[in-house]
C-alpha cells in the first residue's frame, strides 16, 4: 500500500506544481506571449481552448519529466543542479525535435503546432525549457520541503 500512498503524493506533487507554474507563467506574467510576440497564438492555445489544452499539457509536461527523471536515475545523479540541468537538456532535445519537424515541413494552417512553431520560432522551445524545468522545480522543492521535510542544511 505503500506504493499507492507514494504514487498519490507524486501525482499531487506535480499537478499543484503544474498548476502554480501555469497560472504564474500563462496567466500572471505572460512568458509565453511575450517569448514569442505572438499573443493570438498563446489566448488560441491557453484561453480559447482551455478545456483541451490544459490537459494536454498535463500530459506532456509529465511525459517530458518522466523521460529527465528516467535519465537522472539512469546516471543516479543527486545533485539538484545537474538534476535541473538534465531537465533543460531533455526539453531542449524533446522541443527542438518537435521544431525541426514542424519546421521542416511547410505551414498547415491547420494545425496549432505548426503555426506555434513557425510564429514563435525557437521561442517556443526557450518557453517549454522554462516552463518544463520550473515546473520540476516546484515540484522538487514542494517534495523536499513540504512532504518529507528533508533537512537541506
């Protein structure tokens, strides 16, 4: 049962990181809209389409950490720094991957994804970067400093 308690908190853990990250960063300050210059393309994605979007992304966010986290246990690295580190590198790979592909093909006006990346350029891969890594952060720091009260000092 101790799994299921475990799983339970992480999951929490990471959808109240998610939802601080994505209020402060979408909704409060904006990053997106002002990384890309392309405010229609950001109200599209986080205000008209809310409903679709959001747990999307709960979905990729996760899917891009749980890829860092199985490379940080793979190296069975510890230090948080190079945990952050490992973070921002496998967004950079993810994103840029996801860039070039859409990049790499002409613009359907059809599909968010391919106006996003053409409109924000490699912003939008800076944007995911920052977002995924803070979002780890959060989520890290809520960990250590809110449910297991890990003494860091």
């Amino acid at each position: 049962m101790a799994i299921f308690r475990e799983f339970g908190i992480l999951s929490l853990c990471y959808l109240l990181s998610f939802a601080l990250c994505t209020v402060l960063l979408v909704y409060v300050l904006n990053v997106p809209g002002l990384l890309s210059g392309k405010q229609n393309l950001v109200d599209e994605y986080y205000k008209d389409n809310f409903l679709i979007t959001i747990p999307l992304d709960i979905v990729l966010v996760f899917a891009y950490l749980l890829i860092a986290q199985l490379i940080i246990y793979g190296f069975g690295t510890k230090h948080m720094l190079v945990r952050f580190l490992i973070v921002a590198l496998t967004t950079t790979a993810i994103s840029g991957f996801f860039y070039n592909m859409y990049i790499s093909s002409p613009l359907n006006k059809e599909s968010f994804f391919s106006r996003w990346f053409y409109g924000a350029g490699i912003y939008a891969v800076l944007y995911d970067i920052i977002y995924v890594t803070l979002v780890y952060a959060v989520m890290v720091y809520i960990l250590i400093e809110q449910v297991y009260k890990v003494n860091t000092k």
